[in-house]
C-alpha cells in the first residue's frame, strides 16, 4: 500500500439516531471501524476527519427549496426523532451527520484534483467515506429508503462544475437500485452511471433506464459469486474502459452479502475484492481518481468484512 488512501469518517456519523431495532443502525460503522483498525488492517490508510459543508452545497444535486425544507424539520437537541418517510429517521444530531458526510466526498475530490499531479506520483488517489446516513436512494425531492441527501449525486456534479471534468463515472453495487442517484443524474446524460441490484425489492417502481451510459441491471434473488462478476465485468467495466472516465466515485453499498437480512443475493467478501480490484485497474489506466461513498449492508459482521475486502481490492 502507498500512503494515497484515505479514509474519511467522524464519530459524529453514529450520533444520526434511529428507532431501535431499525436495519441502519450506528451499530454498522462502529463494527467496521473497529474491524478494520484492528490487527492493523488500515495500514497504510490515512484517517481524515472531514469539516461540514454548508447546506447549500446540496443544492449542486436538490432545489434549495427541498434542502431548507428538511433541515427546517431538524429536531432540536432532547427531542425525539422524526421519520421523513416509513423508513428515514432525521433526529437532532442528524444535521450535522449529513453536512459532514457531505464535506468527506467534497473533500475526498478536493484533494483527488487539486493535488493530483503529487498524487499520482504514488498511484491513483482513493478515498472511501464512511458515512451515514447513506444517500443513493434520495432524489431530488424525495427522502426515502434510509436516505436524505444524494451525497455521490452532489460529488459528480460537484467535480463536473468544479474542476470542468465531463467524463465522470458513478458505479453503484448497493442490492437497491440507486434510484436518487439516477434521478439527480438525470440533467447529466453523458455521466456514466451503472446500479447492479436485486429486483422486485425495493425501492419498488422506480423507472431505470439503459442506454450507452446508463446501466441500470437487475439481478435474480439467489444471484451468486460467478454470476455478479460477469454481470460487472461483461455489462459495466468493459463499457467503462470506453468511456475513459476523469473521476470514479462509487456507492458502496455491502447488502447484496449472503448474510444480508434485506436481500437475497448470495455474494461473499471475495466479490467486494473483485469489485475493488477492477475498480483500482480501470482507474489507474485513465489516470482517475476514486471516492467511495458507504451505502447499505446491514449484517453488521459481514458488512465489517465487506468493506475491509473492497479496500484491500482498491489498495492492491
């Protein structure tokens, strides 16, 4: 490993509040943070504590009218939580979770592209951002599915208007469609967008479309190792060798792990290797950064396991 990997993440992303039991737990992150700090598995990982962005940097992916609508509805601290939708809990401490989350992906481009010539001296600038809530299922007027905000729709547009790039790629492995993202991606037709997911589970109805840039394709329940890697190798990654991307950012979602109680795909942590790996050769043939954004997965220790697995891949 070189020392170009970042890890962003603050303990605040667990102090976001569900109801008890709920799937999207701080239980998730405090799992992965101590498997991977321990036995030094992050060696050669550099741990970033990101700053907030302002709430308007949601606006690159949401109508201003939508963000102040829902941080209006921000409970004050010893309130209880609230629920956007069935799903979305939005508790006190939630503001802050969602505008740091936003400030690890802007950040993770930030220092992807403004030091990318001393970066790439080393080897392709990657960064993951463990973060919580998740975002991919957040379209541009709608929260649902766990989901607020659109981080990794906001980072595309973000590194397009900021730092001029036009080939930017959003690769989505999450079990759920990334509907928001698809959503919020919508004025953009020449990003290249792919969501491998589970079908006929939710977010039920959503509209994917396919074309030479949009890969929206879904798999059986029961889909196995053997089966994803040939959809992703023969569906996504050879499409994105031609499209030559600037910049990578990826939604990490691990809920398509065997293990998994929101799904019914039986892939293991070699496949989030795999992922990892591929993700890491393509980007260093076209010289393009990586930012990672956590999504779902929600068997706690396979989720741990997972996460370690993808970064070993984008690490090899």
């Amino acid at each position: 490993m070189s020392d170009n990997e970042r890890i962003y993440y603050s303990s605040c992303f667990q102090e976001h509040q569900v109801s008890l039991g709920h799937p999207e737990c701080p239980e998730r992150l405090q799992a992965i943070v101590e498997f991977i700090q321990s036995e030094n598995r992050a060696k050669g990982w550099q741990w970033c504590e990101p700053q907030m962005v302002q709430s308007q940097w949601f606006e690159y992916a949401h109508p201003s009218e939508y963000v102040k609508q829902i941080f209006a509805l921000l409970p004050d601290e010893g309130e209880p939580f609230i629920y956007l939708d069935g799903d979305t809990c939005w508790s006190s401490q939630s503001g802050k979770a969602v505008l740091l989350a936003g400030g690890s992906l802007k950040e993770a481009i930030d220092w992807s592209m403004s030091d990318k010539k001393d970066c790439m001296r080393n080897g392709i600038p990657i960064s993951f951002c463990l973060s919580r809530p998740p975002g991919h299922h957040a379209e541009r007027m709608v929260a649902m599915g766990f989901c607020v905000f659109g981080f990794v729709g906001c980072a595309a547009i973000y590194a397009h208007r900021q730092y001029a790039l036009e080939r930017v790629a959003v690769l989505d492995f999450d079990v759920h469609h990334g509907n928001g993202t698809e959503d919020i991606l919508g004025d953009y037709p020449t990003f290249f967008f792919a969501s491998t997911y589970q079908q006929a589970i939710f977010p039920a109805g959503t509209i994917a479309q396919n074309n030479v840039y949009r890969k929206c394709l879904p798999m059986p329940a029961q889909t196995d190792s053997c089966a994803f890697q040939s959809l992703w190798e023969n569906d996504v990654f050879s499409q994105l060798m031609d499209y030559q991307p600037q910049c990578i950012l990826v939604s990490a979602g691990f809920d398509a792990h065997r293990n998994d109680p929101l799904a019914n795909c039986l892939l293991i942590e070699e496949d989030f290797y795999f992922l990892g790996k591929r993700i890491k050769e393509i980007a260093t043939m076209y010289q393009a950064p990586v930012i990672a954004n956590l999504e779902g997965g929600y068997h706690v220790d396979s989720l741990a396991k997972s996460v370690y697995a993808f970064m070993q891949g984008l690490a090899h």
